[in-house]
C-alpha cells in the first residue's frame, strides 16, 4: 500500500464554504473514492487555506484513473475547482502537489526489530 500526502491551496475567502462542502460529500462522491482505491482518506485544512490530504492506495495513478472515469467526480471537480489557488487549469485531483514521505514510524521499527533479530 503506498501512502500519498498532498498540498493544495483553498483560497481564503472561500475557507468556510469549503468546510461546509467537505462536512457533506455526496454520498455516490465517497462510494466511488473508495471503490477507486482511495482509503484511510483524511483532509487537513489551516486557517490561511493551507491544504493537506492523505490517502493510502495500491497506485496513485490507477486511483487517479479510475476516479477520472467516473460522472460524480466529474460533477465534484467542476464545482470544486473554484475554490482553490494556483490549479493552472487542472481539476484539483489532478493538480495537486505530492508531498515526499521522508520518515514513517513503522517502518522504521520493523527495520529495527528486523536487525536486532538479525544479531541475535
């Protein structure tokens, strides 16, 4: 499973209605997020706008692909794309900025507990 982090920027005057969009995703909107590969799925949101998401999937791109075949999402990137900064044409899903993973706390444990063994 690859972990995906990712930044967007919503626009500050648009901070309020994006929670409220956020607080009630169409139901069709997550059925097809998870049958598209997209699980453990979590936004954050600071207060100048700053968007994090995360998500967990077996490939971006297929994620990516699959929900790009779909007529909900075309209908949600329509209406959301409105609310962010600096997408330069492209729908947010698309345009997003993936974040590199530099450290993960389980992986790094089981590597550990791995070479222990290992000197034993």
């Amino acid at each position: 499973m690859t972990r995906i982090c990712f930044q967007l920027t919503v626009k500050p005057d648009r901070l309020d209605e994006y929670r409220a969009r956020h607080a009630a995703v169409w139901p069709e909107m997550l059925e097809a997020l998870q049958a598209a590969g997209w699980t453990n799925y979590s936004l954050f949101l600071r207060p100048d706008g700053l968007l994090i998401g995360y998500f967990e999937t077996e490939s971006l791109a297929a994620a990516q692909r699959a929900m790009a075949e779909t007529e909900v999402n075309t209908r949600w990137q329509a209406e959301m794309s409105d609310f962010f900064d600096q997408l330069d044409g492209v729908t947010p899903d698309a345009g997003f900025l993936v974040l590199e993973e530099i450290f993960h706390l389980e992986d790094q444990l089981a590597d550990a507990r791995s070479d222990a063994a290992h000197k034993d």
